[in-house]
C-alpha cells in the first residue's frame, strides 16, 4: 500500500504546476488578430476601354488585328479582372455605336487564419483555401474561354469587319468622348481600382463643324494611353502615355506589371 501512494506522489510531482487552455485568443490582452493566409490571387478590379479608328482618315495607320486583341485580353485577365469594353470610332451604324463589353470575372479571396486558431481550425481553413486556389486557376481557364468566343465573335465582326454607315465615312471623336465621359461616370464603376482607357486613332474630327474645342478631363483612377494621337491639347489632368504604333503599344502592355 505504501508503494502505491509512494507511486502517486511520483505522479502529481511529475505534473506543470500551471495548465495549458488551447484558446482562439493571443497573449496580448486576450484581444484575437488576424493573420492572412498565403495568397497570390488578389487582383485589383480594373475597366479597360479600347478604342480604334476604323475611319478612312487612319487608312495609313496600322491597324489592331484580332490576334492583338487576343494577347492584350489574355494579358488583361492574368493581372487583373472587371470588365473590358470594345467601341469602334468612325461612322458605325446606329446599332453599333455602343460598347461591346467583356466581363473578366475576379478570383475569390482566400480565408484568413486566426493568429490563435487550434490546429483542427487551421487544417479546415487550408481546406477552403486549398478549394478556393483550384476555383481561381480553373477561372482563369474559363476567362480565357470567353476571350476567344469575344475574339471571333465580336472583335471579327465588329471592329476587323466595320464598314461606315451607308458608306459615309467620317471619324466623329466628339461623339466618341460624350459616350466615353458616361460610361466611366457610371456607378458600376466607382469600386474599381482603375479605368485604363486605350485610343487607337490620329484625333481628328470630321463629323462636323465643332463650336469649340474638344476638352476631356480625367479623374484620378484613369489612365490613357494614346496610339498614333496627333494633338493632345484637349487632355486636361491626364497620365498619358503615348505611342507611335500599335505594336509598340502591345508590346508595352504585355510587360505592365
């Protein structure tokens, strides 16, 4: 009986004075923090307007082809998502004088690990995010799908195939930028992170007599860049980046960080 006890005392000796509580909250004032998961796939929400001058006016100029259009969407859905929107400057129908648009759907943001989560927590969370990361790269497929249907459906026909209405041929910038200022102003587009706004033309109008000069003010998100532009004196508050060509302009556009 006396080795019994003597066994016991062992036991309780052996024992932490102190208890270990598993708990969701730091040391730090019992207040929980929060610790972001490893991720690559945030990606800001960005509108991409193209604009291209089909007009006669420009019949010296190189034009976008649809493999062009291809690289600069693909390009588009690898760093960011929202939306792309496709206009023909020029003389279009009345049916065709809108914005062609293309949605890149956004990748959905991992979970976030409690600083204090138990490890069961833990191993759920990488769960998700292991399910999540699968979902986005099999988005990025899928994007992929819809630029190429956009490509050979649109792009072929609309922009490569446009031909003037009733085969009056003039280039109207004025009406361009009217339909431009709205489309940005609306309210779908105030969450965004940017506006890139792509103009692939010489700039001249000759729709009709204007009453005055062509002014377009930029906001602080948008970002212009101009592709065979003669004059830009009607740009007011813009970051501009201009280029002579348009190969110059894809090749500069595959490499934006």
């Amino acid at each position: 009986m006396k080795k019994y006890y003597f066994y016991i005392l062992l036991m309780i000796l052996a024992t932490p004075t102190g208890c270990t509580v598993s708990s969701d909250k730091s040391s730090s004032g019992g207040k929980e923090t929060n610790e972001v998961s490893e991720t690559a796939d945030f990606k800001q929400k960005v509108l991409l307007i193209i604009a291209e001058d089909r007009s006669g006016s420009t019949k010296n100029q190189k034009k976008m082809t649809a493999d062009h259009y291809e690289k600069i969407f693909n390009a588009f859905n690898n760093k960011y998502c929202g939306e792309i929107d496709v206009l023909v400057i020029g003389n279009p129908s009345p049916q065709e004088q809108n914005f062609y648009p293309l949605v890149i759907d956004c990748p959905e943001p991992l979970k976030k690990i409690p600083s204090g989560a138990l490890l069961t927590q833990k191993a759920h969370i990488k769960k998700q995010n292991d399910q999540i990361l699968l979902h986005n790269k099999q988005l990025i497929g899928k994007n992929k799908d819809k630029i190429h249907d956009f490509v050979q459906s649109v792009i072929r026909s609309k922009v490569s195939g446009y031909k003037p209405y009733r085969g009056k041929d003039l280039t109207d910038i004025k009406t361009f930028f009217e339909h431009l200022r709205k489309k940005i102003n609306e309210p779908t587009y105030a969450n965004f992170n940017q506006i890139l706004i792509v103009v692939i033309s010489d700039g001249i109008h000759d729709a009709f007599k204007l009453k005055e000069p062509l002014r377009f003010r930029c906001n602080p998100k948008l970002r212009l860049f101009l592709v065979g532009w003669k004059d830009k004196k009607m740009f007011e508050n813009c970051h501009t980046d201009e280029f002579e060509s348009v190969d110059g302009f894809v090749n500069y556009f595959m490499k934006i960080p």
